[in-house]
C-alpha cells in the first residue's frame, strides 16, 4: 500500500494589470488608456482604511464588499459560462491611484462606485497606505507581496502633486523613460517578472507611440493550507460542464472538520489557509442549478448572514486541482455599474493629472491562479487535524463534491473582507 505523504496545496499570484497610456486624435485630445494590472489576495482594515470618524468603519467594508458583488455579477453576465477570476480589492486600489488625477463629474463617479463618496482623498490615500503596508506585514504561513509603478513618457508634463501622492501613498516607483528606446518594453516587463516572482514575464508586448503612462499594480499571493490535502488521495473522476458534457480532471480529497453550510440552493464550505487569517469559501450549486443562479443574492447582508451560519461539521470534500488564466477588458463592466465619463473623450476629467484634455481609452484587467499540491511539509497542528477523521462516516457526516462550476471567494476573516472572488465552470 502506498504511504500516504502530507502536502499542500498552494494558490499562487493572482495577478491584473493597469496599463496607463494616451493617444492624441486629430483634433488635439489625448486618450488616457488605463491598464489593470495586478491582483490579488489583500486585507483591508476598515479601521485603517478610512479613519474618519464621520463614516463608521463597517460602512467602508461594506462598500468594498458591495463594489466586489456588483463587479463580479457584471462580468458574469457579460461572460456567461466563462471562468471568472477578480480580485476587487485589487482593482479598487489601482483605481485610487488613478482618482488622485481626477476632477469634476469623473471624480464623482469613481467615488460612487468605489463607494467613497464624501471621504477626503487624503484620509483615503492614508488609509490605502496603511493598508498595503499591514498586508505585507502578515505572519501566515505564505507570501503576500505589492507593488505599485509609474512609468512615465519621457518629456510629457504630468502634474508633480498626482506623480508626489502616489509616490508617498502609495510607494510606487516612479520612472521617466525613454518609451521610444527598444528597450523599454523589457525594462518594464523585467519589473512585473520580478514582483510576481515569475509568474508574469511579460505585461507589454510593445509601446505605441501616443503612450504617455502605464500605471501597474502588481500582487503576488502564495497561501498554504492549514490542513493538508494527501496527494496519494487524488484521483481521475468526472467533471460535468453544463452543456452536459463531462471531462475526466484530478479531484483532491480530504476528511476533516470544517465550517459548513448547506441550504436548498447550494453547499458551502471554508477552507482555512495557514495562519487562519485567509480563507478560501467554496460554493457549489445545488444539481440542475449554475452558479449564476447565486448571483441576485450576493448582497452584502446576504454575505454576511452566510458566513455567519456557517457551522463547523464533519465531513468529506473533492475538489478540483486547477491552474487557470483570465484577461479581460474592463471597459463596458465599469462602464455598465456607473463609471462611464472616465472613457468618454468629450466629457472625462483628469485635471489633477495633466494639464492636457485626456481619457480612458480601455482598462484591461488578468488574474492569474493557480491550486496544486506543491508537496510542502504541513506543520505539526495540521498533521493533527488530519487525524481526526472519520473512518467510518456518520449519518449526519457531510459529503461535498465538487464535480461541476462552482463559485469560490478568498477572504479575511479578521475584517471579513472580500478579497477574492470568481467562478470556474471549466478547470481545464
């Protein structure tokens, strides 16, 4: 018989991309293209996040929560039957940087669907500033990683107030580069290859010449299980996509005790990673039902009541090993919940960015993922999990597997913070 051998499984950079740059049509208005990169896994402090005491803490998770929910529903449905990888965290931060250049009704409507209106971007910027360097101060077993960069067209005028902000709120490298020279394209990929440990060697292919900005966020992510999968438990086993085709795809399996919930619509689960600071919560849709079904509940009030049944239960999981990669152009979702005059050349204002008529041409956003069994050594407390199990399972034992699309969502449980969230119809 083959001895069993603790491992883990480990997730790894969730990654987008922002790129910033500018076209100048014939009639003298430049377009400001934003590209969304980097991705990932972040904390967020609400008391950190908004230190006023004007807007009550929870108000601001909230936000955060509800800009997720409505993000995600809005490529679902612009998507359909797609793999889906967001992080909205993520994408709210890149976004910050680029407030700090708006103006007028553009501003307006950023801070409405980030859900910042009526916060001062100063208390805003200090806030994200704390929270980046919170996040990289965490003790769970793992690596969490961000960065931000400014790559500026050598020669264009940008306002110094917009280049000092991020700067110092948000540590970005701030480089003047010479976007005509060959060697700019490797110089800025080098950067994202080495803040995402590899992951992405290339973020550019090549610099138009009506570039004037690439903004870039980088975040790299590496959690470990708390409590290990055993690899020789791996299995070949049917996956059924809902077109009603099923593919043989490795499904790993464990016993254990886990917080659980089961309704009439789906079976949920929450997979701590080491540290039990971050999770990541499964839910799988009852069988003749898809994941969009879950879509109209995914409320900040529906969220929290989840979460709050969940029950620890002892019980049996399968789940899919998986290695997937998502590009998209955010464009007509932001768009879609609110943001639109950023992308209009007639009516976008980024005043405090540059003294020249610019804006959003296209922001394009890639995530990276990838769940494996990395063989890592489990620490002494899982190998005692993992031994209470049950041989001989109960009546009221719970079965969950994971054989068709499902949702999953990465969170922080000390602030209950939605930091990831997608949904995997196909893990080939």
């Amino acid at each position: 018989m083959k001895k069993n051998r603790k491992t883990s499984i480990a997730t790894f950079g969730f990654l987008g991309l922002f790129v910033l740059s500018w076209l100048i049509p014939s009639s003298k208005t430049q377009v400001l293209s934003i590209l969304a990169d980097a991705q990932a896994i972040q904390e967020v402090s609400p008391k950190l996040f908004f230190p006023k005491k004007s807007w009550d803490k929870q108000k601001l998770v909230n936000a955060q929560m509800q800009f997720g929910f409505k993000l995600f529903s809005t490529l679902a449905k612009q998507e359909s039957e797609q793999n889906i990888f967001v992080s909205p965290v993520s994408v709210a931060l890149s976004l910050s940087m680029l407030y700090n250049g708006a103006s007028g009704m553009t501003q307006q409507e950023m801070s409405s669907v980030l859900g910042i209106e009526g916060v001062d971007i100063e208390a805003l910027n200090k806030a994200n500033q704390t929270l980046e360097q919170s996040l990289q101060k965490n003790n769970y077993r793992g690596q969490l990683a961000i960065a931000n960069s400014l790559w500026a067209k050598q020669g264009f005028s940008f306002r110094y107030q917009f280049l000092k902000t991020n700067r110092e709120y948000y540590q970005a490298q701030i480089t003047n580069l010479n976007f005509d020279n060959s060697e700019s394209v490797g110089i800025i990929n080098r950067w994202v290859e080495d803040q995402t440990q590899g992951k992405v060697p290339q973020i550019i292919e090549k610099i138009n010449h009506e570039d004037i900005l690439f903004l870039i966020n980088a975040i790299y992510f590496k959690g470990v299980w708390q409590v290990p999968f055993d690899e020789s438990l791996t299995t070949e086993q049917p996956f059924y996509l809902r077109d009603g085709r099923s593919i043989d795809f490795p499904l790993m399996s464990r016993q254990g005790k886990y917080p659980y919930l089961e309704t009439s619509q789906f079976q949920a689960i929450s997979l701590p990673y080491g540290g039990e600071r971050f999770s990541l919560e499964i839910f799988l849709p009852k069988a003749n039902t898809n994941p969009e079904d879950l879509l109209p509940q995914l409320t900040v009030t529906q969220w929290r009541k989840w979460m709050e049944q969940l029950r620890e239960q002892q019980g049996s999981l399968k789940l899919p090993r998986f290695s997937l990669s998502y590009e998209v152009d955010m464009k007509k979702a932001l768009k879609s919940v609110g943001m639109s005059t950023m992308f209009e050349q007639s009516s976008a204002s980024f005043s405090k960015l540059t003294s020249r008529q610019v804006y959003v041409n296209h922001l394009r956003h890639k995530t990276l993922v990838e769940v494996n069994e990395k063989g890592t050594q489990s620490a002494p407390t899982s190998s005692a999990d993992v031994r209470v199990t049950s041989v001989f399972p109960r009546e009221d034992d719970f079965s969950m597997v994971v054989d068709r699309p499902f949702l999953c969502m990465i969170r922080d449980r000390k602030t209950e913070t939605l930091l990831f969230i997608g949904v995997v119809e196909n893990p080939t």
